[in-house]
C-alpha cells in the first residue's frame, strides 16, 4: 500500500484535469452512503470522528472504494497540532485490497476548488474576468486557481476581515504570477465583480444582494454548521440558486437556512451538480441573471479525486 503526500498529490493534480473528473463522476454511477459522525469521548473537549464512504458502481470493471476519515479535536492546537486532520484510504473495487492512503487535508482543498468550479463552468458568465475572494484562509488560494481554470480571470480582489491576511495572501499569489491583488472596501469590490468566491467561517451574511450585479456568479463554499451566514438573503432572493448535492438543502448555512426561515422557496433552488453534470437542469439562462452555488462537499469528489491521484502517480521505483 502506497502512503501519498501532500506533495505528491499536488504533483499528481491540475484543475482543468479535476474539474472534468469530477463531472465524469456525477454523471458516473457511484454509491454514496450518508455521512457517519462519532462523538468522542475524551477527558476534556473529547473529539469527533466522520467517515465518508464511497464506491464505484457494479457496472464499473475499474472500480474503487475509498473512505475519508477525519478527525476534530479541538484541543490539538495546544499541542502544536492541526484540530482537524484529515486521510483518505483508497481500495480496489474488485478485491477490496488498499492500494493508497493520501493526505486528505490537501485532497479536500483540491477537490472542493474543483466543485467549485465545476459548478462555475456551467454558471459563470463565459467571459467572467473580475473576482473577489472573500475570506484568505487556507482554501483561497485554491479556489483562486481552481475558478482561474475555468474562466479567464484577469484582476483577483481578495478581502478579509484581517487586512494583513488579504495583503499576505495577495503577495504570495502574485509572486506565482496570478493577478491578485488586497482590498480593503468589501462593498466596492463585489460591485465591480463578475465572480464572487467566499470560503469564511461567518456567522453574519459578508456579501449583500444588492452589492450584487446583473450577470455576478456567487460562490458560497464556507457557512457549513447551521448558525454561519456568507451571503444574506437578499442576494439568494435576487439569484437562481444551485447547489453540489440535495444536501445543501438541509445542511450548513446560507440556502438550508433561507429554507428554513422561508426566505426562499424550495423551487428556487433549481438543481444540484449532478443535475447540471446530467443535463437535467440548464445553468445560466441569460446574460443578466444572478446565480448562486451552495458547496456542503460530498464523498464523490474525494473519490474521484482520489482516482485521478492514483492514476497519475509514477510508478514506485
């Protein structure tokens, strides 16, 4: 069984290559059983134990089944060590047999960029050139290049609450030659945008509807537990909203709280990934039109992430 590195996956991975797995996969034929969440019990805080299992269907002569383990334990940062860690173990659909465990922190920044983008191919306008990064945590610099693969992106506005962070992240990004650059008026910069993306930990709306204008795709990957808001009513009011899988509809903040709180109906949410991927829904209707992409993340997309990296790994001298 191989173990495989955060730089290895990075070695093995380039978005446009992702982005079309992962639709080959939402259109594929793959089992995806809920999600199993664990408390813990520790002295202490204690921590959480998720798996999330996946598998290739019958049909597939090729298959996989792979899992990804996580663990939370909050108190780990007083010991010098990540509050949540991440593995993916992938098997051979056939025998069962292990063939790979990968760093499954890397693998999820890659392939929650790549959904996002995914769904930014299909509802992005074509021509979208202007975007603002709301948030310049760990996920940023991902979903920067994950939406720069799919759109011809020329002036990247990153924005946090702490402006040092934008101006570090800004830095580092234009020194790999992208087009980013720090700001500091969140309004003026969404007014101006084609693409929005925010991958925060907000518990109030950041992005306003009505910063928002004809033709701007909003990208709302953060807000995961209930109580966390990126975009306030408002701006899923003014948009046709999709989301990565029917999940989205019940999990996490910004649409399943609307849902909730009747702010939005349930027909306004047109459709999921796999939906768009099967051509069961159509993306973006006009030029004009506002549209909204909800990510809660899926166990599909560690898969077929997972596939791509053991396909495109070099043989082991």
């Amino acid at each position: 069984m191989r173990v495989v590195s955060a730089d290895e996956i990075d070695g093995a991975l380039t978005f446009p290559a992702l982005v079309d797995a992962l639709a080959a996969a939402f259109r594929a034929d793959i089992v995806v059983p809920g999600r199993h969440h664990h408390d813990v019990e520790r002295a202490g805080a204690g921590g959480t134990l998720l798996l999330m299992p996946a598998w290739t269907g019958a049909a597939d002569r090729d298959g996989f089944v792979g899992t990804k383990i996580v663990t939370v334990f909050p108190e780990n940062g007083a010991r010098g060590l990540a509050s949540v860690i991440g593995t993916y173990l992938l098997m051979d659909g056939t025998t069962g047999v292990p063939l790979a465990v990968l760093d499954g922190t890397r693998l999820t920044l890659w392939r929650t960029a790549a959904a996002s983008a995914l769904a930014a191919r299909y509802l992005a306008p074509p021509d979208a050139a202007r975007m603002v990064m709301v948030g310049a945590g760990a996920l940023a610099p991902w979903l920067i290049r994950a939406h720069g693969s799919q759109r011809p992106l020329g002036d990247v506005a990153i924005w946090n609450r702490r402006p040092e962070a934008a101006r570090q992240l800004a830095d580092r990004l234009a020194a790999e030659g992208l087009p980013v650059r720090a700001a500091e008026d969140l309004e003026s910069a969404v007014r101006q945008a084609d693409l929005v993306s925010c991958a925060t930990l907000s518990t109030a709306p950041l992005v306003r509807g009505a910063w928002l204008q004809p033709g701007t795709h909003l990208d709302l990957v953060g807000a995961f537990k209930p109580g966390m808001r990126e975009a306030d009513d408002e701006a899923l009011q003014r948009a046709t909203v999709f989301v990565d899988t029917d999940g989205a509809r019940t999990e996490g903040g910004d649409v399943a709280a609307a849902l909730v709180s009747g702010a939005i109906r349930a027909d306004q949410v047109r459709g999921s990934l796999i939906d768009l991927c099967r051509n069961r829904a159509t993306g973006r209707d006009n030029p004009g039109e506002i549209t909204v992409f909800k990510s809660v993340g899926t166990a599909v997309e560690d898969l077929a992430a997972a596939i791509l990296v053991w396909r495109n790994l070099p043989a082991a001298s």
